[in-house]
C-alpha cells in the first residue's frame, strides 16, 4: 500500500473541468514529482489532497484513510504538509516564529517548538535570518520559509508546490540536497516543479499533467522520451 | 513567575516598575478631578486590550464591542438593583452571557464565510439590536435609563462596589494590570501564536495545522467576556446606564481609539493610546475652559484629528517608534510588547 493514494480524483470550477479522473500514488519513502504545463491541473490536484477543495469524485487516501473533503488543519494534523507556490508567510512575524507556529503542530510546548524551529531553519539555511521580519525575505528566502514550516510541522508526506521557481542554479542545487537528505531521513516527497533539474535529480517517479488528465507516469528516463509529453511541452510541430 | 519576565529586555522591566509605582501612589497626590481623568484613562486602556485579544491578535475587526460593555453592566447592575446580588457574584452570569452572545456571533461569521469588513458589520449590526433591545426594555428602565442607588458613603463597601474613587481606581488598576499580564502570557502560548497566525494569513495558518474556527471563537469568546467586565465597572462607577448611550456605536469606536493610535496587536498600544488620548482630551478641555470657549463635539473632532495624524505618520500606532526610541526593541523576536 502506498502512503498517498489518488485515485480518479475530478475537480471543475463552473464548468472549466481543471482536473479530470487523475490516478496516482506516492509510495512511502520516495520522491514524486508532478509535472506539467501551465494551467494543467497540478495545483488543483495538490489542493485536493491538501484539503482545500473538495474532490468532486474520486478518493484521496493517505495511508489507507480516506481524507478527500477533509479540512486542512485536519489533513496536516493527519500528517500532510504543504507549501504554496504564490507564498503566504506570516509576514509581520519573524522569519523564526513563522516556523514555530509549525513546529507546534506537534508539540503544544511553545519551548520545544522553538527548538524544533531552530533545528529546521538550520538545515534550510534561514538560521541567520531568523529574527528578520517575513516581510523582509527577497523571494527565494520566502520559498525556504515555506519548505520549512511545512516542515516544522513533522510531516510523513511533504508536498511541495514549486519551490526551485525563482531560485538561482546554486540554490536549487543546495535546495535538491536538503530534500534529498530529508528523503534519506523517511520523509516521502510529492513535488510540483518547472525546473526540470531539479525534478530529474530528485524523483524516482514522474505523473504528468496535461489539460487536467493524467499523460503518462514513469521513472525520468521514460517520461523524457514519451512523445506524449513532447508534444504537449514542445507542440506537435517540433516532432 | 520568571517565565513571564523570560525574554523581557531589563531596561523595559525598570520603565515598567516605574510606570507601575506612579500608577500606584498617584491617588496620593491626585485631586478628585485627576483621579477621575486616571480612572478614565484606565477604563479605556482595559476595554482597549480586551478589544485587542481580537482584532490585535487573532485579526478580526469588531466594531461593536460596546455590546459586551453594556452586557457587563446592565446584567450586574440588574441583579445588584433587583435582587441585591453582589457585583462580585453578578459578575459570573454577566461574563458567562457575554461570552456566549460573543460565540454566537463567532459562529455564524466564522461558520458562514463571513469575514473582514463584512464581519465588522455583524458586530455593529449586534450592538444596535440590543441598543434597541435595551430602549424598550422595560424592565431595566428602558430609554429612561436604569440607576444604582447613590449615597454618600462614609466607608468603602467593597463587597458592594459601593464607595470612593480611590476604591475603583484601584481596583480598576488591578483589572488593567491582570488583563496586561494575561495578555502577555497569552501571546507566549500557543494560542497566542495560532492567533498572530489567523491574523497574518488564515490559508497558511490552517495549512498548518490550526483549527482557525476554533482558534477565532476562544479570540470572541475571551475578549467578549473580559470586556463584560469593564462593563461591570462601568455600571458601579458611574451608577447610571442609558442604552442609547451604553450600546452606542460611538462608545464601541471609543474603545478601540487607544489601540489603534498606540498600536494594534502589541501590548502596550492599548496603553499609550488610552493616556495620550485621554490626556490631550482632558488638556484641550480644560484649555478651552480657561479660555472661555464652548464648542460642543470638539473633543469628536479632536479625536478625528489624532487619529488623521497616527494614520498618515505612523500607521503601526505610537509605541512601536516610541518603544525604539527607549531602546526596548532589543527582545526582537516577536511583535509584541
């Protein structure tokens, strides 16, 4: 059984079918990366499983329990933590208090979750920005906030939603070995991603999007070669 | 006691012993008229931190919080008039019923989607029904108002709340001073910091595991209760309550005039506000006295024009600057105190 079970999951906003009859899983453990063009779909499915929206079919299961329609806080309680690809930090808080505010997901002790925090603002390099305000952070520093409090919030599966976007190519170097560390530490992975880099580096497995249905699925190597997925990044004339 | 002066920088601690030490002998030295201006100083800067738990903290915009004032009193001095219940004992059913009408309120915003501006509305739209609820309820005197027997007491009767101005600025001081330290302790929990989470941004902080809707409902709940309490001194202090005036919403605008000139969302704006405020009212009425002018609604416009000038220079409110100025911004890991 895998940890993340998505099976035929629909979602439609006034007609516009956004994502449609989508399958797929993210075994426990491992790094999944979810791809596709603009407007493809791929927020959306990440907002299902995140508790946002509501599927309008189709179930959701993490670890065998259903959570399609569940609530957001219940679904990161259930263990789920999430990033947003438009950032939403506590700007008027500090860069560390925005992570304690995760960290006390899991502990109600507001002493422990401060340790919690500092240990995760270590591994993704904020440690030195930890008293700025978030309103301070440039972009990419945002993206980090991010990645860490979802991650303070001592999640089995972590969903990423393009964090690498804006990040200079030593960045997301840096940002491909956290996760991989991470991933190497039990945490499983679902990530959506433009830098292409970075999804070859880092999943096993790749689910691609077009125009809310499911194109194909495989490891890097066969998504890469699947004219499928040629045709609708390059178009079909480029073939 | 040494987690509530964790991380408290020690020049604020020696300012805020000070401060303390004036409040408490002031009465000494204070005329009557002085003692009454300090009460209402203190009056405002208790109702403004109650109205901060809300909107400061947790981010939600009531503009009706005259409602639980009114509750506080009139239910108090209700049962103190009608059944000679203590004001002590009164308090419990008045703080109970306040908090309730605030959950009820909490509810159908938060359940329904209603929120910011529109939330806003609702507690105004509260406030007025029991203005008027009030103005026909005859059994507490209706438009006619409702009156505490006045006599002169030759001791305090604190048991009654009956007695001197130095009795209720004391325990006025009390009341401020515990909401302070609760306040204080609340934002170091981690209700505090659901709440500064809802306030930044609701999505993110329900992303992360906070139930908003119940974080938001103890956010009412507390303050409305709290607030009720100011009501209960509010009736025993001033010994008359008339709905047209109690409920009204320019009392509920009165009360969060301090915090958002000292400054929403941090402990001491409510403070600062409520003296700077106050003060300068108090100060323009007695220069305008002395020199012989009566111009009714002048304080209303002097209130507009504070709070003109605290919006265009320093939208944060008065003590974040001020609070550097003193140098006590060293403890800068949250914004607060």
């Amino acid at each position: 059984m895998a940890l993340l079970e998505v099976s035929g999951i629909s979602k439609s906003f006034s007609g516009l079918k956004a994502v449609q009859n989508v399958t797929f899983e993210v075994p426990e453990g491992k790094i999944v990366g979810l791809i596709g063009p603009n407007g493809a779909g791929k927020t959306t499915c990440f907002n299902m499983i995140a508790g946002v929206y509501k599927p309008d079919s189709g179930s959701v299961k993490l670890n065998g329990a259903a959570i399609g329609g569940k609530r957001p806080d219940e679904i990161c309680k259930g263990g789920i933590g999430r990033t947003f690809q438009i950032v939403k930090p506590f700007a008027g808080l500090s860069v560390l208090d925005n992570v304690v505010v995760g960290a006390l997901n899991a502990t109600a002790s507001v002493v422990e979750a401060r340790k919690v925090a500092e240990e995760v603002l270590d591994v993704l390099g904020l440690a030195p920005k930890r008293m700025q305000a978030a309103s301070t952070l440039t972009l990419p520093d945002r993206k980090r906030l991010e990645v860490a409090r979802a991650l303070a919030t001592r999640p089995k599966l972590l969903l990423l939603d393009e964090v690498m976007a804006g990040l200079r190519p030593t960045e997301v170097d840096l940002m491909v070995r956290v996760l991989l560390d991470l991933n190497k530490r039990g945490l499983t992975i679902l990530l959506i991603e433009h830098v292409m880099r970075a999804v070859m580096a880092l999943a096993g497995n790749i689910v691609v999007l077009h125009h809310g249905e499911l194109i194909s699925r495989g490891t890097p190597d066969q998504i890469a070669k699947d004219p499928k997925v040629l045709e609708c990044y390059l178009g079909e004339e480029a073939l | 006691m040494k987690f509530l002066l964790d991380g408290v920088p020690r020049s604020a601690l020696v300012l805020l012993a000070l401060f303390f030490a004036g409040l408490l002998f002031a009465p000494m030295v204070a005329n009557d008229y002085v003692l009454v201006v300090l009460v209402t100083i203190l009056y405002f800067a208790y109702a403004g931190q109650c109205w901060n738990i809300m909107m400061g903290f947790a981010g939600q915009l009531s503009l009706g919080h005259a409602l639980y004032i009114g509750l506080g009193a009139y239910i108090t001095a209700a049962l103190y008039v009608k059944f000679g219940v203590s004001p002590w004992i009164g308090l419990f059913p008045a703080l109970a019923i306040s908090g309730a009408v605030g959950a009820l309120i909490g509810f159908l915003a938060f359940r329904f989607g209603v929120s910011g501006v529109y939330f806003a509305i609702l507690t105004i739209a509260f406030a007025e029904f029991a203005r008027i609820g009030f103005d026909h309820f005859t059994w507490v005197g209706g438009a006619g108002g409702f009156f505490l027997p006045v006599a002169n007491y030759t001791q305090n009767d604190f048991f009654n709340l009956r007695g001197s101005q130095r009795m209720f600025y004391y325990i006025l001081l009390a009341m401020t001073v515990a909401v302070f330290i609760l306040c204080h302790l609340l934002l170091r929990s981690r209700a505090g910091y659901y709440w500064l989470a809802i306030r930044e941004s609701p999505e993110a902080a329900e992303a992360l595991g906070i139930n908003i809707f119940r974080y938001k409902m103890y956010a009412v709940v507390l303050s409305a209760a709290l607030t009720a309490l100011g009501g209960v001194f509010f009736a025993f202090f001033y010994n008359n309550l008339f709905p047209e005036q109690v409920f009204h919403i320019s009392r509920s605008i009165e009360i969060i005039l301090g915090p958002i000139i000292g400054g929403i969302g941090t402990l001491f704006g409510p403070i600062v506000g409520a003296f700077l405020l106050t003060g300068l009212a108090e100060s323009l009425r007695e220069v305008m006295l002395r020199l012989g002018v009566d111009l009714p609604g002048v304080k209303q416009v002097f209130y507009g024009f504070c709070l003109l000038v605290v919006v265009m220079f320093l939208p944060d409110g008065v003590w974040p600057p001020l609070k550097k100025k003193l140098g006590l911004d060293r403890d800068t890991e949250r914004k607060e105190g």
